[in-house]
C-alpha cells in the first residue's frame, strides 16, 4: 500500500514537471519568435492634430514592434485656436506652445525636419538631413496658405490664420481705435468655418472693454450663405449675437483683392476698411503637390481608411479631400481610421470600421462662452449638425478637449 502511494506521487510529480517543461519551451520560443517579428517601420509627416493622433494610438497598439519617425519642421505644436487667445492678447504666445521634445512614447521619435521631397511609390522621404524609408508612410501636412493669392493682402492687410499673424495682431488691434474692421474670407476651403465668426465676436469684445466699440464697425465676409451651414441652429444663433452687437454678415462672398483702405469682393462690391483681419486662401504644401498625392489640389483618399492610391501610403487631416471641414476634430477622427488600419494590417486582421465624418467643433461666442456643435458629415443625405448654446460649462468642456489632447499627446 505504501509502495502504491510512493509510486502514485513518483507519478503526478513526473507529470507536472513534463508539463512545466513543455510550458517553459512554447513560451521561450513564443517570446523568441516575438522578439524576432520586424519591427514595423512607419513614418508620420506632420505632428499636427492628425499626426499626433495616430502616433499615440500606435506606440499604445504596437509599440514594442514599432520604429515610427514622426517629423515636422516646428519644435512646439499649438492648438488653432489657441491664435485667437494670441491675437486678443489673452494668452502670451510662449504660454500655448507645447515642445515636441517631451514626446516620449514606446517606439516612436521625434524629428525636427524639413520635408522637402516625398516618393510614395517607394515610401521614401527626403528632409534637408537626409532620406526616411517607410513600410507604411502617413501625410499629415495640413493646409498651408497662399497670401500671394489675394493681391494686396500682405502689403494692406493682416492675417490670423498663421502663428506668425496672431502674433502681430496682438500690437495691432490695440491701435484700432475707431472705423470700420472686416473679418474677411478670400478663399474656400478654409480651416475651422467658425473661426472668422470667433473672431468679429471676440473683436466686440476687445473693443467693448476698451471703451471704443461704439465708434467702429465691424463685417465678416464669407463665402457661404450663413456662417456654419451644416447646422441651421448655430447659425441662427450666430445671426442673433451678431444682431445684438451691431455685426455685419455680408454672405456668398470672398474678397478678392485689397488696396490700400479697401476690400475688393469677387463681384467688384468695395468695401472701406480700417483694420482687415484676413483668412488667406489655403492650399496643400508645396512638398504634397510636387509628389504626385495630390489631386484638384488635395490628397483624395479611401474614406474606408484613408489609403492613398499608393500602397501603403495613407493621408489624414487637412491635407486631403475626404469630405470633411478643414479642422482638428476631423483630422484626428481620420487620424483614428487610420492607425486602425495599420494596426489590424499589421496584426493579419481586417479593419471594419470606416471613417464616419463625424465631429464636435466649439464657437467662443465672447464673454467666456462657448457653444457647441456636433456634426455628422456622412451618415445622411447631406451633413447636418446639432447646436448647443453658449454657455460657461461648454467653455469647460472646451478646455477639457484641449488638456486631455496635451496629455494624450505629450503625456502632460
Ligand atoms: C484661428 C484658427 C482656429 C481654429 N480653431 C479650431 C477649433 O476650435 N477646433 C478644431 O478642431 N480646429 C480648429 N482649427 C483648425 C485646426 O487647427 C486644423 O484644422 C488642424 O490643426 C488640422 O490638423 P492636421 O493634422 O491636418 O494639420 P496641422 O495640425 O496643420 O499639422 C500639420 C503639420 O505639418 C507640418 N508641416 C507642414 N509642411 C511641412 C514640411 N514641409 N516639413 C515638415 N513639416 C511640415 C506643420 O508644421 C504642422 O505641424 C483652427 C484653425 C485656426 C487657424
């Protein structure tokens, strides 16, 4: 009996140390044959909205197996809508710029770069350091713009869509203390369809706190027939701010050309101007139009994944023609499809999910209020949107998009 219970346990102890060797060895070799898997070469152009997007989300997907060079030509990134923070003096320019160096994510490096070549048939990049070799390459570029676009605009007017432009305003609008300003659209598309709204709203407000509202005027110039057309309800009650501060749309109109103290609209209409606040006419980098990307001016992509026409080669954000507003919502919406598709590619797995055009775009209304609306670009007949009034706990929300993104991005 003794005998029996020895050899029983001589057994079961023989049985679990197979069995623990057997682990041993599918795990060694698991971890062996993991170690081994090619790392995944990705280059991401541009460290924008859309580009910092989709680079979090693939250091967190893959990172181990991951080598992604991320590059732009700045060191810091800011939010677009941090210019008009910068432009009404709210903000110092330092305060909104955030350093790309404080990237530090699993499998990803930063570039400070600038990219002067583009072959997506080989997926190879050319910077002024030298060449990128890609197995997935990802063009982020944005849109840039062209001043020369609107003759006069850079010798008469100023501009607000550049860093650069914010910048100066801030010393200019101080000596707007009285005529007419114009908030002026010379060309569609054009990025963030609220922000020349924000703008004429948050100039009431500067000049209202400065004591000489009531000896200006001010126009915004658009060329669409009310200042967000996908949501009926936020433009009528752009109409109703505008009305109760004396605002003047001047619809379905750009402005062509500017001389000296006048805006010159496409149909020849002159209008006398004091200060011009000017959204210049935007086009895709000079880099993406000499590569071949880009047609009508734009990277068409597959809104299944945002694949170019190239293998491999995918385009998000303003840089394309895929259907939605030029705006970071919409970039990182894409941005998102995107990575999703890389990272199912690269798993031998299919990405179902395409991209929906969907977004939520906040307007500052002035006096710290903030609206919101959510629009659906492609899940009906047309886009529509759902508006929010203006309110304080939608000027946190907004604010909670912004630090969320910055510690999403840049781990702060
Ligand atoms: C005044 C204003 C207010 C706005 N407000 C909002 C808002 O409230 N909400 C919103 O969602 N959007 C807003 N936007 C729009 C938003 O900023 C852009 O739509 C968004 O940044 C687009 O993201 P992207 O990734 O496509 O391009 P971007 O964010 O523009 O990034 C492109 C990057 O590519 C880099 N790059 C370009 N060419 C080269 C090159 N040759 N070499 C190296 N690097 C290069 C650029 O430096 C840039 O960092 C606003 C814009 C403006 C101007």
């Amino acid at each position: 009996m003794r005998y029996e219970i020895v050899a029983q346990l001589t057994t079961n102890s023989t049985l679990l140390i197979l069995i623990l060797i057997s682990y041993l060895i599918s795990h060694i070799s698991y971890l062996t044959s993991h170690n081994k898997m090619k790392k995944l070469r990705v280059v991401v152009l541009g460290a924008g909205f859309g580009g910092l997007e989709l680079t979090s989300m693939l250091s967190e997907a893959i990172g181990d197996n991951l080598n992604l060079t991320l590059i732009d030509q700045h060191d810091s990134f800011y939010f677009g809508f941090s210019k008009l923070d910068v432009m009404f003096g709210h903000k110092p320019a330092d305060s909104v710029k955030i350093p790309y160096s404080s990237i530090v994510k699993p499998g990803v490096r930063f570039c400070k770069e600038t990219i002067t070549a583009i072959d997506p048939e080989t997926r190879t990049v050319t910077t002024q350091s030298g060449t990128h070799e890609a197995d997935v390459l990802v063009v982020a570029l944005g849109a840039n713009y062209n001043h020369g676009a609107t003759p006069g605009l850079t010798e008469h007017g100023n501009e607000y869509y550049t860093f650069e432009g914010a910048e100066k305003l801030r010393d200019v609008i101080p000596n707007f203390k009285k005529g007419h300003a114009i908030v002026g659209v010379c060309g569609a598309p054009f990025k963030c369809p609220p922000a020349p709204s924000e703008a004429a709203l948050m100039l009431h407000d500067y000049l209202a706190t400065a004591g000489t509202r009531d000896a200006c005027t001010i126009s915004i110039v658009m060329p669409f027939g009310s200042p967000i057309p996908p949501s009926p309800d936020s433009s009528k009650a752009l109409f109703k701010a505008f009305e109760e501060r004396g605002i003047q749309f001047i619809p379905q109109h750009k402005v062509a050309s500017l001389s000296a103290n006048k805006a010159i609209l496409d149909d020849g209409t002159e209008m006398p101007f004091d200060l011009f606040l000017g959204i210049p006419k935007h086009v895709a980098p000079d880099v993406v139009l000499q590569s071949g990307l880009a047609v009508d001016g734009w990277i068409p992509v597959d809104r299944q994944n945002l694949l170019t026409r190239f293998p491999n080669v995918y385009a998000i954000g303003d840089v394309t023609s895929v259907g939605t507003p030029k705006a970071g919502v919409f970039a990182e919406g894409a941005a998102k499809i995107a990575a999703a598709s890389i990272i199912a590619s690269y798993k031998g797995q299919q990405n179902e999910k395409g991209y929906t055009g969907v977004g939520s775009c906040y307007i500052e209304f002035g006096k710290g209020q903030v609206a919101r609306v959510d629009v659906d670009f492609f899940s009906g007949p047309k886009p529509f949107g759902i508006h929010h009034d203006a309110s304080e706990a939608l000027t946190i929300d907004k604010e909670y998009f912004g630090s969320s993104r910055k510690a999403r991005w840049f781990g702060r």
